[in-house]
C-alpha cells in the first residue's frame, strides 16, 4: 500500500474517503449512521460506532 491509498474496499465517495482517512491518522473513532462506513469498519480498518444505537 502506498501512502495515498486507504486498506480494503471504501466505496469511492471522496468526502467519505477524507473522514475515514482522517480519522486512521488521528486513531480518532467515527460515529456515524452511513452504513458504508459502519461496513468498513467492520473489517477492522477505523473505529465506527453505529450513532443510531
């Protein structure tokens, strides 16, 4: 992997892309209701909390 690219299968929604990727950097946890996200991290990639719980 090189330093421009994000591990596994993001779908390609830039905004999206920027807020996971900001939150690897800074080890910070997602709180978020996008399904997409919550998906990606499943696999372990960034922390996401579901915020509709």
């Amino acid at each position: 992997m090189d330093g421009n690219s994000l591990p596994g299968a993001l779908h390609g929604d830039a905004a999206d892309r920027i807020i996971v990727a900001t939150a690897r950097h800074l080890g910070a946890v997602l709180v978020t209701a996008d399904r997409k996200i919550l998906d990606y991290g499943s696999t372990g990639y960034v922390r996401a909390i579901n915020a509709q719980r």
